[in-house]
C-alpha cells in the first residue's frame, strides 16, 4: 500500500529542522526532505545572538541542529541528500517530486530558504569567513574597533551599517550606483561621523593574507583606481528564495518571488500548504525568527489535521 504522509518537509535548514522535531515530537506521520544540514549562518565564524549560547560557530550549530532533529529519526522519515524537483496537486493529496523518487503528502511546509548573492569579484571566495560575512546581526561583534565596509546600497546595507555602528571603529558603505534605501535611514546613518558613504564605484577585487586587508575599487567618475584597507566586508546585495521547484499558481509569491503567508500561522492561500523562513515574505531574516515561523507552523497544521 502506497505511504500517505500527514506532512512533507522541505528544507533543512533552521526552518526545516525546527519543523521536523515539532512534527516527530506531536507524532505527525512526516517526512522531511533535504540536500543536507547547511543554512545560511552555517559559513558563520561566530554566532552570538542564538539564545541560549553566547557564542557558537556556524557550523557548529547547524551540525547541532542536523543531531537534534536525527534524534527523533524514529518518528520522522528522514530523506537526506535529495533535491525536491516538483510539487503538484491531486485531489487531497500533494505530489512531491524529488531527484531520487516520489512521496504523496496531504500538506507541505516549504522551509528551502534564500540563497545569499555572492560578490561577483576576484578574491571574494577565496576570503568568505575569513573576513567577508553575509550576516551582520551574526558576526558584527567581532569586529569590534575594528574599519569595515558593507557592500550594498538598499536598506538591507543600511541596517548592516547601523548594527555594526555600536561595535566598528568606521563603517564605509559603498554601492555601485547610487544609495537607493529610505531617505531617513540614510540620511540617520551617513550623519553618523564613523561612516562614509561612496557610490558609482566598480569592485575589482578582494585583498588579503589569511585574512581580508583591503578591497580594490575604480571610481567610475574619475576611473581612478582606489586601494581601501579594511579589516572586514559586510555583503548587502540582496538574496534569492530557493523556490524554483514551485509550478507557478501553486501558490503566491511576491515581486522578488518570495511565497507570502499569513505571519500568525504561516499559512499560503494554497490550501494544505505553509512556509516558514526565508523564502516567505517576512520582513526579517534571522535563525531565532526562521525557527519561530517553522514551529508557529507546525502547530497550525497539526491543528488543521485533527480537524
């Protein structure tokens, strides 16, 4: 007889891994199905904002999040290292295609999260976690005194600047085009005498030793080329929602494709369908919020199958 899970994870990441030990702790029939154990944070040297540790690596946490949810592998199907293809709709049930087969489900929680954009510039790889951060609220703390730069000029670089003003010595911001944030936020932070704000710039390249000492620019006006030391480099240019597997209509998304849900369930307008984490349209970003979502939705949807 062909299994029917109560519920289909997707995702494993905070969001996902949150959702899998609530559904295995309330007995719902679930599977959770990831390509592996790595958020966002998980390239994070030091986290210092996950309650209940002062200070935690990236990877160590999210190892600590995949020991958590295989301590429950007795009560939830676990379908590790397989990519979700597809899901369709037929009658009750939903069809989730993956790389390695096909599970039927009568809900799905979409918890796949966003993929950071990368710089784009030599030297950007080779120095990530080694000075270059994608998460300020991670790892602002521990460039504390210190010069640094955020690469951005949206409001998300903006909020960078601004949390990284109570720890850094200076904070330059720089944009490849003009600043596009909300005129008061701007206007707040480039008042502040620590930071410096250059546009029309082109990145060339990333310098350093084993850690990041300097980034290279060529002013576009000028097309002078500018050495700009610095000790660390926030990166602000924006994310993409991991939903590409989702048919178009299957549920709303929003203009940047994020799937929008009802923030006191996490309920899309697709009936049996939720989502948590960064691929929602919820305006904050954060480990501690992603799994917030996850078990607010969770515990919707358990009330939705007794029902």
């Amino acid at each position: 007889m062909e299994t029917i899970f109560d519920l289909c994870i997707i995702g494993g990441g905070p969001a996902g891994v949150a959702a899998g030990v609530y559904a295995a702790r309330k007995k719902i029939k679930a599977a959770l199905i990831t390509e592996n154990f790595r958020g966002q944070s998980a390239v994070s040297g030091e986290i210092q904002n996950w309650i209940g540790d002062v200070s935690v690596t990236g990877d160590e946490l999210h190892k600590r999040f995949e020991q958590h949810l295989k301590f429950y592998s007795k009560d939830i199907d676990i379908k590790e290292k397989e990519t979700v293809t597809s899901i369709t709709r037929n009658d009750a049930v939903f069809n989730v295609k993956t790389t390695k087969g096909e599970y039927k489900s009568k809900t799905v929680l979409v918890a796949t999260g966003s993929i950071r954009r990368k710089l784009p510039v030599k030297g950007a790889e080779e120095f990530e976690g080694k000075g270059i951060t994608y998460c300020a609220t991670c790892d602002a703390p521990m460039f504390g005194d210190l010069d640094v730069v955020v690469i951005g000029g949206g409001n998300s670089a903006f909020e960078s600047a601004s949390q990284l003003l109570a720890y850094a010595k200076t904070v330059t911001i720089i944009q490849r085009s003009d600043f596009r944030a909300e005129p008061i936020m701007m206007q707040k932070i480039l008042s502040n005498p620590k930071v410096k704000g250059i546009t029309n710039i082109d990145l060339l390249q990333i310098k350093g030793d084993k850690f990041v000492s300097a980034i290279i620019y060529k002013d576009k006006k000028t097309a002078e080329v500018i050495e700009l030391p610095t000790n660390g480099i926030f990166v602000e240019i924006g994310s993409n929602p991991s939903v590409d597997f989702i048919e178009h209509g299957l549920v709303k998304l929003d203009d940047r494709e994020q799937i929008i849900v009802d923030p006191k369930t996490q309920k899309t307008e697709t009936t049996g369908i939720w989502a948590a984490g960064d691929c929602t349209d919820g305006l904050y970003r954060q480990n501690n919020i992603a799994v917030g979502d996850a078990v607010k939705a969770v515990e919707d949807i358990y009330r939705y199958l007794k029902n």
